[in-house]
C-alpha cells in the first residue's frame, strides 16, 4: 500500500493505493485488482472511475493514472475512488474477456461470491462502489479503432428509476462528449446494475482498443474534469471541454444509437465516410466489392446523423453491422 497526503485549500488529501484480491492461482501467487482512493477531510460528493473492464480497451487505465496526478493537490471535498484495472488478467492477453474462463466481465454483474470467476471479480467490484454510497460513476472503455469519443447511456429503465436517470442524463450533458443513449438492453453490464441501484453512471467510450492514442487521453481527462468541476470537487475551468462536431450533435443532444443499415453482400468493404462526419439520408457511407473489385454494393444513411465508427475490418459478409451511428 502506498499513501500520500497533500494539503489544498485547508483540506488534507489522503491519496491511497491498494488492492482487493479476488483469486489464488495454481502456483499460490494471490490475483488481485488494483484500488485507487483520493479523499478529502472535507465531506462532499463521491465519484468512481472504472478501466478495462474489458482486457483490451486500456486508455481508461492511463486516464485514472493522470487524473490521480492532478487531483492530489485540487481535490476540494469529497473523494474520487478508482479501479483502474478490472480485468487484468484480459489485459494481459490483450483478450476481451477474462480468457481463462472465456466471460465478458461486463456482462457478470452485480456478480457472486460463490459464481463463476467473472462473477466473483464482478461482485468485488460492485460491492465496493456500492459500499460508498457514489455520486456518480464514470466506467471507462474503447470501441473500434477508428472511432470518435462520446458518452454511451443505458436506456431509460422508467418506474421507480425515473429520478437517477434524470440525474444521469444531466452529468452526460457535462461531460462534452457527444452522448448516445443506448438501444440495447443488457442486464449484466456496470451501468444497468447501477442505474437499477439508483446510482448515476456514465460509460464513457473513447476511442480505439489495444494501444493508448495519447489525443483520446486527453479528451477523456477533460470530460472527468468537467464532471469534477460540475461536482464542485475542484474549481471552476475556464473553460468547458466540448467536442468538437456539428451544433445538432454537440454535448447536451442526446442522440440515439443505430448500427444500421447492415450489408447484404459479401466482398471487401471500402468505407466512404469517417468518423466524426455528419451524413445526411441516403447519402453513400460504403461501397462493397469482390475479389476482382467489381461493385457489390452501395450502402447509404438510413437517416441524418453523425458516425461513431466503423468496422476494424475490410472483409464484409451480409448482415453484418459495419458502422456506428448517433441519431438526433
């Protein structure tokens, strides 16, 4: 364990680093997720940082590296509490999944003590965040290689949940990022299994997996800054990180997701527009052609909207989904 103290302000902040165990291997080395905390005397709002939760989407690791750094000496009240590194075993086979037992730790959660090895890391996880009682929790991953930074949001789940996602829906607006709210319902990620606790979460997608693209660092610290700063933990900025795009798709319009159209031809894809542009209704985003580079294919915009990303892949066989879309 490693602590530091620093003064700020007239608050003493106490920075810790530690681990939580989660398994004992074969040859009795003990397994173990590292747990970052930075808390001020002054009591306030909570915030939890998460990072590859998915082995091989690491510049959530780096950015909790760096945001510990910066806080030390402007944490105002309250604490930040982090772990970095959720599935270490995934990142060091540059795997997904936990690859010893071949899950998606974002789909274990809440988790068991006594269920599968995703689940027994899950439930360490989310009893921890949950033991603090958070404001908010940013959960931090990459999505394709080529593809622009935006904040991800769980669907509305309605009923007795109508008042935190109102919350959660606020802290998006703060962030900069273009935000989506995802179309898809899943039951065993972070953010379902928070927002279904009424606690507000944020899953912030940034960018490409495998290796750290220093320009998504820097756009994923100044959104957690924007959050600090919102929370009154830090200071007021100057000024506020926004992404930049297109009015109708700058932070604060929620847009909704879409991975379509799909293709209906096989052949190699050639991809017409990138991420970050905005295409208008059928305008050309993909053309498919064979082995002999004859057309296939034309793919068109099935509506005016902004592209996320697109495939890590030129090969393209029918029905697959080749490119990501926010939708106003």
């Amino acid at each position: 364990m490693a602590k530091n103290t620093q003064l700020h302000d007239n608050a003493t902040v106490k920075i810790s680093y530690s681990f939580k165990k989660i398994m004992t291997g074969s040859d009795l080395s003990r397994r173990r997720l590292p747990f970052m905390s930075a808390v001020s005397d002054n009591p306030g709002p909570v915030l939890w940082l998460t990072a590859c939760g998915h082995g091989d989407e690491i510049c959530g690791i780096v950015i909790i590296q760096e945001i510990f750094k910066k806080i030390q000496r402007k944490l105002l009240n309250g604490a930040v509490y982090a772990f970095p590194l959720m599935n270490p075993i995934g990142f060091e086979t540059a795997s997904r999944n936990i690859t010893v037992s071949r899950e998606d730790l974002n789909r274990s959660f809440p988790g068991a003590m006594t269920g599968t090895l995703g689940e027994i890391i899950a439930n360490s996880i989310f009893s921890s965040i949950m033991e603090t009682s958070p404001t908010l929790v940013l959960d931090l991953h990459n999505d394709w290689i080529k593809s622009i930074p935006y904040t991800l949001i769980d669907s509305n789940p309605g009923g007795s949940h109508r008042t935190v996602y109102k919350k959660t829906l606020e802290y998006a607006r703060q962030a900069g990022f273009v935000s989506i709210v995802d179309t898809e319902k899943m039951t065993g990620t972070l953010s379902y299994n928070l927002l279904m606790n009424d606690i507000p979460v944020l899953t912030f997608e940034l960018g490409e997996s495998y290796v750290i693209n220093e320009q998504n660092v820097e756009y994923g610290l100044k959104a957690v800054w924007n959050i600090l700063a919102f929370l009154k933990m830090t200071k007021p900025i100057k000024e506020h990180f926004s992404y930049p795009t297109l009015p109708a798709y700058r932070a604060g319009k929620l847009l909704r997701y879409s991975d379509k159209p799909y293709s209906t031809k096989s052949g190699i894809i050639r991809f017409m527009a990138k991420p970050g542009d905005v295409v208008t209704k059928g305008k050309p985003i993909a053309r498919i052609v064979n082995a002999f580079g004859k057309h296939q294919e034309t793919i068109r915009a099935l509506e005016d909207s902004i592209v996320l990303g697109h495939s890590d892949s030129s090969v393209v066989f029918p029905g697959m989904h080749i490119m990501a879309f926010g939708i106003p």
